[in-house]
C-alpha cells in the first residue's frame, strides 16, 4: 500500500509555507560511518533550496565535506496538541558551495544577527536543493514531492 497522497496545489503550498519562513532545520549527515543530527540556521533560497551558513570548524561541515548527501527537517510542533499532528518536511539532496558575496545582502536582510559571523573566512554558505522531499502534513496528510514541486 502507497502510504503517500497524490501531490496537490494544496500540498506544495503547505510545503512551502514551512520552508520560506524557516530560521532553523535539523540536519542530518553522515559523521565517522554512522549518522549525525545538528541544528542549523537557514535561510529558502528560491531556485536553489535550503541555504546554510556553516564553520568549517563544525563538525557537521566536516562530515558534508566528506559526503555532502544529508537530510533537512524544517517544522516545529505547535504549543498545542500532539506533535505528529503538526506538519513538517524533510529534504534530501546534496549540499553544495554557493557564492557567499552574491548572497550577502539577502541573508544579512534576513538574519541581521548573522553580521556577527558572515564574514569569517571558516564559514561557507551550503544550498541543499531537494531531490525530493516528504512532506507530513499531519495524521494521512503525507506527500512525496520532487524538486520541480518545490
């Protein structure tokens, strides 16, 4: 039995509406032959997925060196009711090394308390583009979505 629904202009709006306005994500990566969960600050950046500003002094960054395939989660629980009901969607894709400068004034307007960090020379900025994504959007509300969906 196919657990997910048909995609739906319903279910790419709900996806997004959790991307875009995502500060924080819960990566996973692959760390010394065993998986590995952070959090990290994000930025959606249309047209090239999910935007990471990373130190390479990071653990994480590290293990995305070494295999850049990982995981997003984006979405919190809400203050009320049972978590698994709120929605939530995972990306999976590989991460790769985006134009810092050209991006600059975007994350900055976005997270101004990042102008503390933006400039190190250890912090890269990583954009995941999904090869696909799971979206839950609570109890029988699950999708499975492609990049062109996002």
């Amino acid at each position: 039995m196919e657990p997910h629904n048909p995609v739906t202009a319903e279910a790419r709006a709900l996806a997004l509406s959790l991307l875009e306005p995502a500060t924080f994500a819960a990566l996973a990566t692959t760390y010394a032959g065993g998986p590995m969960v952070t959090r990290i600050g994000c930025l959606w950046l249309p047209g090239q997925g999910m935007g990471m500003l990373v130190s390479d002094l990071s653990d994480h960054s590290r293990a995305l060196a070494a295999d850049p395939t990982c995981a997003l989660l984006v979405g919190e629980p809400g203050e009320r009711g049972d978590p698994l009901t709120h929605p939530r969607i995972t990306l999976r894709g590989t991460a790769r090394q985006i134009d810092k400068a050209a991006h600059r004034e975007l994350w900055l307007s976005a997270r101004p308390k990042a102008t503390l960090y933006y400039d190190f020379t250890d912090f890269r900025l990583l954009a995941v583009a999904p090869d696909e994504a799971l979206l839950n959007g609570g109890f029988g509300r699950a999708f499975r979505l492609t990049a062109a969906d996002l």
